[in-house]
C-alpha cells in the first residue's frame, strides 16, 4: 500500500495529509518460515472519503492460493491535528482501479 501511496502522492511521506493504519487483521491457514520467498496481492474492498479497506494476501512464490490474508484500515488524517480529512484526489484515482464490489472486507 505505501507503494501505492508513493506512487500517487508526490512528496509522500512528507505531506500535510497522511494515511495512518488504524486496523489491520490477518488470517494465516499455513506457515510461512524463514527464508520463503513471499509475494502479495492487494485489492481495495471499500473506498471512504476518509479511509480506504485494502484487502490482502500473502503467498508463497509460485502458488496460487494464499498462505495467509486479511485487511488493512488506512484512514488519511491531517498531519498537524491528526483529525480525518478526504482521501486525496490523486490516490483516490489511482486506487480505484483495485476497487472489487461487495467483497467482505475481513476474507480478501
């Protein structure tokens, strides 16, 4: 996700408006040791005004179902009061794309 925000937000992490993680929730169905080689997926499970539910899922290199998944909460605050503000239009933009309708947001 920070990725993501970087690559929407010129300047990010140094802007007036910041994504802070307010939840985040994973399920892990098999082990994932030391030193696998992991690759993730993300989708958007819901889009606020204030925040964003990213879905995720963590995968061992080369399979297809996922080891272990769950969500983020990032809610974008104003750095100065730390009270919610509107997602950026720019980041908006460049999440929607991930957007998948009537996804449970805790089972990506």
């Amino acid at each position: 996700m920070t990725d993501r925000f970087r690559e929407h937000l010129p300047g990010y992490p140094n802007t007036s408006t910041i994504p802070v993680a307010a939840e985040t929730f994973f399920t892990f169905h098999r082990p994932i040791t030391h030193p696998a080689q992991v690759e993730t997926g993300f989708r958007v499970n819901r889009l606020g005004n204030s925040s964003v539910i990213s879905g995720v899922g963590i995968f061992l290199r080369g399979e297809l179902e996922a080891a272990a998944w769950g969500h983020i909460v990032h809610v974008w605050v104003d750095r100065a009061t730390n009270k919610p503000v509107p997602i950026p239009e720019p980041v908006r933009r460049g999440l929607l794309p991930a957007l998948v309708e009537g996804i449970p947001s805790s089972k990506p």
